[in-house]
C-alpha cells in the first residue's frame, strides 16, 4: 500500500500516456478531477452514471455532474437505472473487453479489463465485477469514515487530517483492501464544500499511481483494521442544528462540516437564520458569565454585533450567515443591515426550520 505526495490538479506528473484503457463509474463531482485526467489521456472506453434526475427548485430533469462532462466532451455515456441489470451489465462488459482489444492493437498491452469507480450511488454485482481490476476512489483515510459523507463527518467531529484512500471494491461498503493513500490537513475555518474539492483534486495522481502499478504487476495493499472502523452516516435536513452548550471547537467543527448541506440552523433573537461559516477565536475558556449577563438560556450563546458567539466554553467567531430564502452574506454585513448593535441571544433551531 502506498502513500505518496500528490502534486493537486497536475495530472500530467503521474504519466498519463502509459495508462490503461478503462470503463468509468461516477455519479458526483468528486470523481471529475479524475474523469477529465483519463480523457485527456485518451483513456475512457466508456462512462457509467446515475440517470437523469429530477432536481433543483425548478424541478428540472438535470444529468448528473458526471454524465454532463461526459456529454460535453464526446465520452460514450449510458445511464442505466441498475448497472448490474443483464442488457447493462453485459454492455458494460463487452466496452471493458473491447478497451482491451484495443489497448493490445495500439501497443499498449494491458494485464486486463479495469474500473474506475467514484461516488457512483450504485452498488455493483460480483457478477458485474468478475475478472475485472476495479478500484474505487474514497473521501477518507480508511477504516474511518466508512459510509456516504466521510468528509463532512470528518469535519464534524474535529479530525485534524482528512484524505482520499484507493481501494479494491468489495461485497461490504468500503471494506476492500487499500492500495493507496494521500493525507490532506484540514484548515481551521475549511468548510465540507472546500474540503470535498481539494480531496477531489487529489484524486488524479493517487488514482493514476494504482493504475501504474497495476499495469506493472507490482501492485500491493492492506488489509483494513476492522476494530478502527467508523460509520460516516448519511446526513439530512435533521442533522441542521448545533448544541452551543458544548466548546467552542466542536461548534465550529460542526457548522463548518454542515456548509453547504444541510446547513446549521439557528434563531438569532428569534429569527429562523443559517450560520455558514466559523472560525475559534477562545477555545476551553468558560463563557457562562457573558451568557448570565443578557440572560440567556441553558445551551443558548450569545451574539455580540461583531460577530462573537459564546459557546458552552469558548467562543467562536461567525464569518457568514445566511437569511431565509437570501444569499449567503459576510457576517459584518448582515449585522449591518439587521442593525444589530447590541449583544443578543442564539438558540439552536428545531430540524423542521425551512431556510
């Protein structure tokens, strides 16, 4: 197993002409970084994505991000409701075999059929994979943040480092062995959205470095510790709030790592308000004198008009909010068109709150 220092959004370092021919799975815009480096190079026989579907608030029929790179440049494309049903699979097989034939007619021999798997949303059939080298980009240093948001459950819960790990696909979530990994530090007010990109932009080198190996036959991995195995569960629309009773590192943790979906809901002075971003500016200083001063309730903070949230202890500074149905605005601005001009109180707001 490897891990190495990958040079983001430079593609060209890891020797893209000496790739092998493969069938691309993905849905989401994690796995484009790595999708674009294979068609520069030439290198995709066929793109799988989830079908179109309906979305946005003006309920539009809209390709995923996937399927509309591909449709602007020229990628063949299907967009099966079930990869694993027989007409798909065996398309999908007979495009992985042909790559082969192809690879072999130009030159460029390879050991056999590959997949490149990334944010997918489809799981995939033994039968499907049989005899093929199939691999699988992830958005966390397995075995933790096992599940469908590593990334912004490592934010959530205050992990210093995050990373992209690839791995063989296997019958259980994100259980295959590791063939390689690249670590990334988290920034100290770095939301989900940011981290999600710049983990994307590893993908390229770390990919392309298994596929390398590969083709050389020298490829090794590692099994994963199953006693170190954490879940990163789904989140939805009831994951929106924040407990400000606890410190103020963990606030920040938790409304950075909720931006940009589902966003972190609270009431300001009552009013329903999502606060985007954060950053500590008092950790593990006990704040329960400025909370008792303008008589705020247990678990609420208060909210200075320069953007000081107390917290259970500490304090964190909010650098962007968001009104119902507004733009995201900096912090100085809403208070300055709010005129908030003097401290008030922060409660968290029940799930059900329609920002």
């Amino acid at each position: 197993m490897q891990s190495r220092s990958a040079v983001p959004g430079n593609p060209s370092s890891s020797g893209t002409a000496t790739l092998p021919d493969v069938v691309f799975f993905g849905s989401g815009a994690f796995g484009l970084p790595v999708l674009r480096m294979l068609a520069e190079a030439g290198r995709v026989a066929l793109v799988v994505s989830q079908p179109d579907r309906v979305a946005g608030r003006g309920k539009h029929i809209t390709p995923t991000p996937v399927s509309e790179f591909a449709l602007e440049h020229g990628l063949p494309l299907v967009r099966p409701e079930d990869c694993n049903s027989h007409v798909d699979s065996e398309l999908i097989r007979t495009a992985a075999a042909a790559a082969v034939d192809r690879a072999a007619r130009d030159g460029r021999a390879q050991p056999g059929a590959v997949f490149v798997v990334i944010a997918f949303g489809q799981k995939m059939s033994p039968e499907l994979l049989s005899d093929v080298f199939s691999i699988n980009l992830h958005g966390s240093l397995l075995p933790r943040w096992r599940g469908a948001a590593p990334i912004q459950r490592a934010l959530m819960e205050g992990d210093p480092v995050a990373g992209v790990s690839v791995i063989a696909l296997a019958e259980r979530m994100d259980a295959g062995v590791v063939y390689a990994e690249e670590p990334l530090a988290i920034g100290p007010s770095q939301t989900s959205g940011e981290l999600h990109d710049a983990l994307a932009l590893l993908g390229p080198d770390v990919v392309a470095s298994v596929l390398h190996m590969w083709r050389r036959g020298d490829i090794n991995a590692r099994a994963q510790d199953e006693t170190r195995a954490t879940r990163a569960r789904k989140l939805s629309k009831a994951d929106a709030w924040v407990d400000l009773s606890i410190d103020a590192s963990n606030v920040r943790a938790r409304i950075n790592g909720l931006n940009p979906w589902p966003g972190c809901a609270v009431q300001i002075d009552g009013v329903p308000m999502q606060v985007r971003r954060c950053e500590v500016i008092a950790a593990g200083a006990a704040s329960t004198d400025s909370a008792a001063d303008t008589g705020a309730l247990p678990g609420a903070g208060t909210l200075t008009p320069d953007g000081i949230l107390t917290c259970g202890t500490g304090a964190v500074r909010i650098l962007e909010v968001q009104a119902a149905g507004g733009r995201i605005l900096p912090f100085a601005a809403w208070a300055h068109g709010a005129r908030l001009i003097a401290p008030v109180q922060v409660t968290s707001a029940p799930p059900s709150a329609e920002l």
